[in-house]
C-alpha cells in the first residue's frame, strides 16, 4: 500500500486469496499499466482505493470472488488512461465511487453478481465513453452525479428496476442506443422509487437535452411527452398536501379545528384533481406543449362536425331567419317576382327537410342564404 512505482505492475495470471485482503495497492502511485486480467484470480477482496495509475487499469479476463462482500474496490482511485474489464468475472461488489478515468471505461461483458448493489459508482468520473455492452449485472448499479464524455451501452445490460443515474450526466449517446424508445426503456429500468413514489426527473431532463443537442429533436420531444406520462404515473401532477399548520388558537376549538381538516382535505383533493385533469386534456389536445399542431387538428375536426351538425339542423326546421313574420309578409307580396304562397318553403316551426327556407325562390334580398360551414367558421373564430 502506498508504494511507488516507476514502472508498471503486472500481475496477469496471478492467484491470490485472503479473507482479509487478496490484493492491496491502495494509495500507490504506479508511472506505468496495472494488469489485473488475463488469468488473473482473487478469492478476495481487490483494493487499489486511491491508487494513481500513469497508464491502463487492465482487468479483463481476471476473476474476482468475495461472495457477500466487496470484490473490487477501486474507490477515488485515478487513472490516467483507459480502464479495461471486459469478460471479467466478479462476485461481489466493484466499487469505482469517486473513480477518476482519463480514457474510457470499458465494462463490456463483465458479469457482476452481488445484492443489494453490484456496481458502485457513484461520483465516477469517465473522460470519454462508458462501453456497457453485453454485460449481465445482478444487483444494483449506482451512478448518482457520475459523469462520463458518453454512453456507448446496450439496453439488456442494464438490470431492470436496478439503475440508480439520478444526476448521471453525459455529451451524447453512442451507437443504436440512441432511440427514443431505448432510452425510455432505460429510463423506466431504473428503482422503482425513481420513477414513483419520489420521482426523480434529472434522467429524464439529462436525455432530452442530449439528444436535443445531438440534433435529435424529434426524439427529444418524444422523451419529453412520456416524461409528462411517466409524472402523472407516479402521481406527480397534483400532489398538493391539505394544509396541517394551523395557528395554535385552532387547538382550542377541537370540533372547528376537525372541520378545518376537512375542508383543507377537500379543497386540496379539488384542486389536485382540477390539475390532474387540466394536464390529461393539456396533454390531448397539445401534446404537453411539445405537440402544438395537435391544436389545429382539433379545431379542423370541431369545424368539420360543426358544419355537419348545422347543415342537419337547418334542413330540419331548427334554424331558420329570425323574424318569420316578416319572411311570410315578403313572401306574399302580390308584386315580388317568383312569389310562392305562405307556408310552401316554409318559415320557423314549419321548416321540412323538402320546404328548405334558404332554397326557397321568394325568399326576400334582405335574408342571405345560409352557409352551414362559414356559419361554423364565424362561432369557433
């Protein structure tokens, strides 16, 4: 612990075993690679916490087994190049917590078996790409403020309902990953709590500026409308509590302070329930903002059924001009040219789909004809 080398360590193929400790080069400051893979083997605790490494963290192909315990701990530890652990082989926790890595971190078909929390990474710091392809993780993977240059990952490698990325921040997401529909798979991956009780909605935010900034902005609006779902889901739309901090002179009156209570539960309940539906229609008919054109659509189909309805109504006798009087004292006057006799086309209360007044040929100048659609158009504008 706490050594010096100018070199590098290379303890490929090696076996170690401790119940203590295995292997400990914890606060050494290595000039060179460290090679814990190919063949390696610890029946162990690994720890390399707060080491300093001038070149690789090798670990690929290397075993490590500390059943119940920590297996890797490499905590606050820095490296100055890459981090390597594809195909290795893990039971027990890998702590990177507060790990610093100049290069990329490379977890490519690791397997990592340990309950509750395989991967502790939290506060990880990775300069360039996170590669988390074909992996398979048992346990929890904790990336609370981790920060990496990308994700460059896979959806099955990522346990369901075990991620832990409040505060993960990244540039841009590599390769096929970057699907919308992927990433709120993802997102939906993560603990319960997260997506529920306390909804968290940092993930959420972080992709849809990501992929905003990738040029993805058709995506980014997907993300952000189920980002929306996911809040009313998780009852976040509405979660107004009844007021309990009521002046102390309310304790004197227990039966006032009860129906003070109540009425709090009420109005809170009113009002969590007005908001609830006010987002649901906000969401219908504009897509939370996001889908503005759904607007105009609405206001076509309204024009549309409008008209229809109107044009229905007027054949049938229930819209008609105004003062019938007057229609039936224009239509009978004995001068008016194409004068018909009373009642023929028809005034209000009259009207029959065969005697349609706007189409009847006495019908006076002063009384335009009816347009079902521009009279639709007038009442919506």
């Amino acid at each position: 612990a706490e050594a010096k080398v100018e070199g590098g360590i290379d303890a490929s193929g090696g076996r170690f075993a401790g119940d203590t400790i295995a292997f400990d080069a914890s606060g050494a400051t290595i000039g060179g690679q460290l090679h814990l893979g190919n063949g390696f083997s610890a029946d162990g605790p690994v720890r390399i916490v707060g080491a300093r490494i001038g070149g690789d963290l090798v670990a690929s192909g290397g075993h490590f087994d500390n059943p119940g315990g920590v297996a890797f701990g490499a905590d606050a530890v820095q490296v100055e190049g890459n981090a390597h652990f594809e195909a290795t082989e893990v039971t027990g926790e890998v702590r990177l917590a507060g790990a610093t890595i100049g290069g990329h971190l490379s977890l490519e078909r690791i397997h990592i078996a340990s309950e509750p929390i395989a991967l502790q990474a939290e506060h990880l710091t990775v300069d360039h790409a996170l590669i988390l392809r074909r992996a398979e993780i048992s346990g929890r993977v904790m990336m609370t403020d981790a920060v990496v240059g990308s994700l460059a990952d896979d959806l099955d490698s990522w346990p369901p309902g075990h991620i832990v990325i409040d505060g993960l921040r990244y540039d841009r997401i590599a390769g096929h990953g970057v699907s919308p529909h992927t990433r709120i798979a993802w997102l939906k991956r993560q603990i319960p709590d997260d997506i529920a009780a306390t909804f968290r909605p940092q993930p959420w935010e972080q992709l849809i500026h990501v992929l905003r900034d990738m040029g993805h902005s058709g995506d980014a609006t997907v993300v952000a409308i189920e980002k929306q779902r996911a809040m009313r889901r998780a009852g976040a739309i509405g979660g107004r509590a009844p007021r309990d901090d009521f002046p102390p002179w309310w304790q004197l009156r227990p039966a006032l302070l009860a129906a003070r209570k109540r009425l709090s539960a009420l109005a809170s309940g009113t009002a969590n329930l007005v908001s609830r539906m006010l987002h649901d229609a906000y969401g219908l008919f504009a897509g939370y903002g996001y889908r503005p054109q759904r607007i105009v659509v609405w206001v076509l189909a309204a024009w549309c059924a409008c008209s229809l309805y109107f044009a229905y109504a007027a054949r049938q006798g229930l819209i008609a001009p105004p003062e019938p009087t007057m229609v039936v004292a224009g239509l009978e006057a004995p001068n008016r040219p194409g004068r018909v006799g009373p009642g023929v086309c028809g005034v209000r209360y009259e009207v029959a789909p065969a005697r349609y007044w706007p189409a009847c040929p006495g019908l006076p100048s002063e009384f335009p004809s009816f347009n079902p659609w521009l009279f639709s158009a007038d009442l919506i504008l």
